[in-house]
C-alpha cells in the first residue's frame, strides 16, 4: 500500500494489463494497436478526472517505441494531467512492462496526449486550473506550454524545410534496379464503428481508430519487405473530427519512402455513414516508421521504393524531410539535459525544436527545489544550486518596473552592454521570427587569457501562457557556418541562462537571473561559488539602474529585440 504521507495527484490513473495471447501478434508480442488503445483510455481517465466531465482525443505527440512485450507480461500505465489551458489539456502518459517471473521493470515508451473537455451537445467546457505540487509536476505544467507552442507550428516546420531546402528531400541515390512499385504497398480496409469501439458519448476510441491505423500500415510495410516488421515510433497527429457508433470507417495506408533501415507508411481515416453518396469526413492521418528485425535485433536492409509519378513523388520527398524532422525533434527535444551538447547546429529543420529546448531548460531550472541561499545583500539575493555536473546560480530582486516593460529591455541583448560590463558587443545576426533570435555577442577578456571571448548566442523570448507565469528569456549556445570559431577570440560557450521576471503589481516586478554551466565556465564568479562576489552583486546593481533609468520610455523598443 502506498505511504499515507505520500500526496497523490488526483488526476492521476494507474492501468495494469496482462498481456494475454488475444492481445499478441503471431511473434507473441503485444500488438502496438493494443498498446495505444490502453494508452488513450488511460489518459482520458485521467483527463476526465480533472474536467469532471467527458473529454475527447485531440492529438498525440511523438511516441518512440524502445521495447516490445511478450504475452505473459504485464503492462504499466500511468496517466496525469500535465496542464489545463482554457478547454483542453495535455495528459503525460508513461509506459513499463514488469516480467512477473525475473521481476524485470522497463520503460516502453512515454508520450503526450491532449485532450479537449465535451459538456452538452459538443459545446466546449472551460477548465479549473491546475495547481502542481511537486518539483516534477511543476517542471512538467511549465514545459507544457511550450510543447503546446510546438504542436501549432509542427506542420509550418515540414513547409519551411521543403521551400528552403528542397535539395535535401531529393531522391535516394541507391540502386534502384529492384525497387519495389509504391503501388503495391498499398493498402485499403473498411471497419464498422460498433457500441464496444465507442465511449460514453458514442463517439469512436481514439485509441481503436489508432489501433486500426497500425494494423493497415502494419499490412503495407509486410508488402515492401516481405516480413513481419516492428513499429518504432509515430509522428504527431491530430484527430480532424468526430466519428460515432454506425460510422464506415476506411482506412487507406501505403508505403511513402523507404530509407536504408527504415520505412514510412502514410495512413488515414475517413468516415461516412449508410449513405454512400454523403461525402466523407477526413478522421486523421499518422505517419509510422517500421524496421525490420533480424534474429539479433539488428535493422535489416530494406528494399528501395518506387514512387509513382506525382503525389508519389511528392510523398516521397516529403517523408524524407519529415525523416530528418524527425530525428532532430528527437535528438533536441527528447534527450536528457545532461546528454545536449553545449553548442548544437542551427538550421531551418530544427529551429522550432532549439527554441524549444533553450525555454525549457531554464524553465526545469527555475521549477528546481533546494535551491540554496548563499548571501542576501540589501534588495539582491543570490542562491546556488549544486546538482551532477551542474553548477547553477539564481540573483533576484524586486524592481519598481512594469514586467512587461523588463522584459522588454532585457530580452534585447545589443542593450546588454548598457548595464553588463562583461559584454563588449552583440551583433544581430539573424531574426529568426519574432521570439528568436541569433547574436554574436563579443566580451571582455577571462582572467588568464590575453584575448576576448565571443559567443553564438540563441535568444528566445516567451510572454506569459496565462495567469502566474513568468516572462521568460531564454539563452543557450548554437553553432552557425557564418559564424565559426576565428583565432582574435577565445570561443565561449553557455549552456542554460536567462532571466524570468514575474509580476508583482502594475509596478512592480521579480526579476531573478539563471545561469547553468559546468564550474569551469562560470566566468562571473570570481571567488567563492558559496557566496555573493562583488562583481555579481554590481553587475545585478547596474541592471537594476538599467530597468529604472529607461522605464519611462514611451516608445517600445520590441523591434529591436
């Protein structure tokens, strides 16, 4: 039994499954389309318990699959509500198997699932919101903003990529003397929507529609390869509509490129009902990526693929650059803080996802517990946090300024030099859009070298989801080609810093600096990491100087960011 002195989040539903043979496919393993039916009915459990009311599949995230189960095992599910936004709300959704004989645990996958809250007749319900308890709960409903941020830009990534780099989704090179016709990949079945397949309301599962998309792409990638193959991993998608008990569901997939190890299968669904001359309602479409295992494990090689003229084509050239997508979301987004180098390649594919990491790593800082106070020194106190490798400090104070007027000023790094004498310059050099932006900033020379130091910085800005959050600007290191490494500088680079600045009053703001770096890159430190130096404490003096001298600005200075 659980500790009584253990707070549980009362969205939270925990499902356990025996994976019995019925769920298996002829390999003994758990069918995917099994899986994401447990997945989506937990998750809108657990939605529903928040929104006292019943809810409905909206979208879901990246899901990578790291495992497959064997019948006998038994499958963990644990759902909770992330975040609340006005009438939808993000469900993170964890998944393990248990071996009950060896007493094995493993994690299967981990994804997010959005879900939108139904009163009478469809109408939208308006959500209570959140209140988050623990460090991870409150780590989570802060990233959840931006991951929100990301789902509504994710199909603006896909067009920018394919207009501005159209010579990186061209054709495979390989020998294609025994490339199999994408024609033959293809696959069409129809399901009737019966009372099992439907919820409450009557509408169709998210997780049986989900279920049925996996067994007809599961049937195109057998149809290229010639093998049973193994789903890795399905791309974000959202759910267009509705489709209720008594509804056709056809259900079309085909093969849209094959790459040396792996494949993706396009799929879709649309509804209609008895009557065939009504026109029919796009449901979704998903995109999943298949391999082919050996009796190692190992990926085989695929067949090439054919595209047919036109749509095939284009089909083909748009799974490549989904592909490449992919696999920065993946390496940006998915991989632990620690595991992110401190500089990592802008490019067009994967601005939204740098944008992403740069906000959210300072948000999980800012959501850290223990941080410790060091030195409080009139209006300004300086706390540290020692965790792993991670030195981080927080300064803060209380400013007679508007916050939305800090933030502002403080997100427009070429007024840096006004206040920080470390910075020397920060040059513009490339608007990204109106929140990001990439500046070469040049600064003073580090004890013990005899040049200065320069960086390429990211900076990205957030106003506030709602209520209680904070500005937010963001900075973290990245490498351009325009940009190397040249011999008058030492190169410098920062892994996690920024400023949030909350609201206190019409006038009055907290405004509280991070910075997240490995000892030997705290250049502001210049005696004991413990204490409050001179330096820092004049340095957060002159900011504060900075804010007050240019409050009275009438003229906003937001284009210059």
């Amino acid at each position: 039994m659980a500790s009584p002195s253990a707070a549980r989040n009362p969205t939270e539903v925990q499902m356990s499954q025996l994976v019995l043979p019925c769920h298996t496919n002829h390999r003994g393993e758990l069918s995917t389309g099994q899986l994401l039916k447990w997945m989506d009915t937990a998750a809108c459990l657990s939605a529903e318990r928040h929104a006292g009311c019943p809810c409905v599949t909206a979208s879901m995230d990246d899901i990578y699959f790291e495992h497959t189960i064997s019948v006998g095992q038994v499958v963990n599910i644990k759902a909770k509500v992330n975040r609340a936004f006005n009438s939808s709300m993000e469900v993170g959704i964890q998944v393990s198997y248990e071996d009950l004989c060896s007493g094995k645990h493993c994690s299967i996958c981990k994804a997010y699932a959005t879900f939108v809250a139904q009163g009478p007749l469809g109408s939208k319900v308006r959500l209570k919101p959140l209140s988050p308890q623990t460090e991870e709960e409150k780590i989570e409903y802060s990233i959840a903003a931006e991951r929100r941020r990301m789902r509504l830009v994710h199909k603006d990534t896909l067009k920018d990529l394919l207009t501005s780099s159209p010579q990186e989704t061209e054709l495979e090179t390989r020998d294609g003397s025994g490339a199999v016709p994408a024609e033959r990949t293809r696959v069409e079945s129809v399901e009737l929507v019966l009372p099992p397949h439907a919820n409450h309301q009557g509408n169709t599962f998210g997780g049986q529609i989900m279920a049925w998309m996996e067994n007809v792409a599961t049937i195109a990638a057998s149809r290229l390869c010639h093998a049973h193959p193994t789903l890795r991993a399905i791309e974000m998608f959202h759910f267009r509509g509705p489709s209720q008990v008594g509804d056709r569901l056809v259900l079309k997939a085909i093969v849209n490129n094959a790459f040396k190890n792996s494949m993706e299968v396009g799929v879709s669904a649309e509804a209609y009902g008895q009557e065939m001359s009504v026109s029919r309602r796009h449901i979704n479409s998903a995109f999943m990526t298949f391999v082919v295992l050996d009796q190692e494990g190992h990926p085989r090689t695929l067949p090439m693929l054919a595209p047919e003229p036109g749509d095939g084509e284009r089909r083909y050239r748009e799974a490549s650059a989904r592909k490449k997508i992919r696999l920065d979301r993946k390496y940006v987004v998915s991989c632990k803080q620690t595991e992110v180098p401190l500089s990592v390649p802008w490019d067009q594919s994967n601005k939204v996802y740098l944008s992403y990491n740069n906000v959210s790593a300072l948000k999980m800082l800012v959501a850290k517990a223990n941080w410790a106070l060091a030195r409080e020194k009139e209006k300004v106190r300086m706390y540290t946090l020692e965790e792993d490798k991670f030195l981080s400090f927080r300064i803060e104070m209380s400013v007679c300024i508007p916050a939305s007027r800090a933030f502002s000023l403080l997100s427009n790094l070429r007024r840096r030099h006004e206040w920080d004498s470390h910075y020397v310059s920060a040059e513009l050099v490339q608007k990204v859009d109106d929140d990001d932006m990439i500046y070469h900033v040049v600064s003073q020379k580090l004890r013990n070298e005899n040049k200065p130091q320069d960086f390429v910085i990211l900076a990205s800005r957030r106003k506030p989801c709602s209520k209680g959050d904070p500005y937010v600007v963001a900075f973290r290191s990245v490498t351009l080609p325009t940009h190397p490494a040249r011999e008058q500088f030492t190169r410098g680079e920062t892994l996690c810093s920024g400023f949030c600045i909350w609201p206190e009053s019409e006038e009055m703001s907290k405004v509280a600096y991070y910075n997240q770096a490995m000892p030997g890159y705290l250049t502001y430190v210049t005696t004991n990491v413990a204490g409050l130096s001179s330096d820092i404490c004049s340095t957060f003096e002159a900011c504060e100087k900075f804010l007050l001298k240019n409050k009275e600005d009438l003229i906003s200075r937001l284009q210059d960011f």
